[in-house]
C-alpha cells in the first residue's frame, strides 16, 4: 500500500473502552490536505470507509482534522456472544453485501455498510439478532437515509 497513509483519530475512553487513544485508518492522499478514508474504523465515530477527511501533520504524523465529504457508507460494530460463531456471523453480512474487519477483541468486528445495502434491512437482521442474544451492535456512523 505504498499510495496509502494513516491517519491517526484520538478516541474518548471510557472505562478502557475503546483499548487504544487513538486508532489509524489507512487513507489515500487526494491533495491539498485531504484524503479518502479505505479500510473501516474499529473505534472512531463519525466517519466510515469512503469518507474524504481532512488532515494535519503534526510531529511526522497525520492527524483527522475534520470531514470533508461522506462517501455513503456506515460502520457498525458487532460483538458476537460466541466468539466462535465470528466467522459465521461475518458470512453472513457478506451475503447482506457488507464487508468487516476483526478488531483483535475476540467476537468484535467492524462492518462497513455500502451505499447500494438497505440499512433499514440490515437493521432489522441486526435487531433481531441482538433480540436472540446472538451479539450486541453499536452504531458509530450512519450515513444511509433513515
């Protein structure tokens, strides 16, 4: 990825959540300051793979700065019950069209939710699997219309 950055994103912890204060997210330069967000966000809120960002260097390092622009995605956090059903669970949005990405938290993954999915459908499967005990979600960045 020698046309890719990181770009380093302070987090909030609270109680030792997220595990880190800051997280990078790989991103290609644009020029002029921007950048185009290309893998999903563990723990940062409010931006989503896809989103053009801007960014400052501070002390050889890229820091978020603000969004620029949305790109359509939304990214969802999942933490499966079962650690061992992550891969099955991780099948199952990919044939929903979303991608997702382990966290390194045993049952935690990061789900980039395209443009061309209905969130609203999404939604309802991720209701319903949370109804069932089958894991618990968080949103961290919306971008569908409601």
């Amino acid at each position: 990825m020698t046309d890719h950055v990181k770009i380093l994103f302070p987090l909030e912890q609270t109680d030792g959540y997220p595990p880190h204060d800051v997280e990078s997210v790989w991103a290609v330069p644009l020029g002029g300051g921007k950048y185009r967000l290309d893998n999903i966000p563990f723990f940062v809120r409010g931006v989503s793979s896809e989103d053009v960002v801007s960014a400052t260097e501070r002390g050889g390092a890229l820091f978020y700065a603000g969004l620029s622009s949305e790109g359509g995605h939304s990214t969802v956090r999942v933490l499966i019950a079962d650690p061992d059903a992550t891969e099955r669970v991780r099948e199952e949005l990919r044939a929903r069209g979303c991608s997702s990405e382990g966290t390194g938290i045993p049952g935690l993954i990061a789900v980039d939710v395209p443009p061309a999915v209905s969130y609203r459908e999404l939604r309802q499967f991720l209701d319903e699997g949370e109804r069932r005990g089958r894991w618990e979600y968080e949103e961290g960045c919306i971008a569908h219309p409601a």
